[in-house]
C-alpha cells in the first residue's frame, strides 16, 4: 500500500499544479486570493477590501469579494437561497467567485441567486 503512497501524491501535486497554470488570469488571482484569505465574522458589517491579494488579508464573504474585484475587476453581489440574503460574491464573465468555494462556477450552476449588487463604499487598506 505504502509503495502506492508516494506516486499518488506526485499525481495528485501534478493535476493541482497544472490546473493552476492552465487556468484563467482572473482564475488564478482568485486562488491566491483564496490561499491567502481567513474568514472574520463582521460585528458592524462594515466593507473592507484590501490592496494585495499576495499576502494575508482578513474578513467576511463581501470584503473577500470587494478585495478580489480591486485586482480583477467583475462586480460583488448579494445573493439569496431561501429569501434570506446571507452571501456576497464577485461575478466575473459569467463566473462566480465565492470565498466558500474552492473554484469558481458558472452562474447557471450556483445554487443561490442574485438579489442586488453591492457598491463599496468602505475602507482600502494597505496590507
């Protein structure tokens, strides 16, 4: 079994890092975006969104997706499921990047739906 062990790691870092070089400009800024990011629960909901993407930046769903659209561009919505507005996402050409998932999807495919897009009008922050 270990014997096994070692080639599938290989495999599995060779898929991973291929993915990544073959994906989109916008694709890749969103995954290291993802690696970079650590979710914070707003207490006064307050919009942030940060200069860098390549270093470690802090917050919730609507700061990831404002901080990713400074770098990318798109526009940050605010979904629905269920009538309850609970998520922000930046939707980019038909693609949207979600802070909860670990690669972009489609629109037709996302399980919650657009409700408004949001406007930043909070605070840039030099990280």
């Amino acid at each position: 079994m270990q014997k096994y062990l070692l080639p599938l790691i290989a495999v599995l870092a060779i898929l991973a890092v291929t993915t990544y070089y073959l994906s989109s400009s916008d694709d890749r800024a969103y995954y290291e975006a993802l690696s970079n990011f650590t979710y914070v629960d707003d207490i006064e909901d307050e919009y942030i969104a940060y200069e860098r993407i390549d270093k470690p930046f802090y917050g919730d769903c609507e700061d990831f997706a404002f901080t990713l659209q400074k770098k990318i561009g798109g526009e940050v919505w605010a979904f629905t499921h269920n009538d309850n507005v609970n998520h922000a996402a930046l939707v980019l050409n038909g693609m949207v990047y979600d802070s909860l998932r670990k690669r972009p999807i489609s629109i037709e495919k996302y399980p919650k739906y657009p409700l408004y897009k949001m406007t930043f009008t909070g605070e840039l922050i030099a990280n």
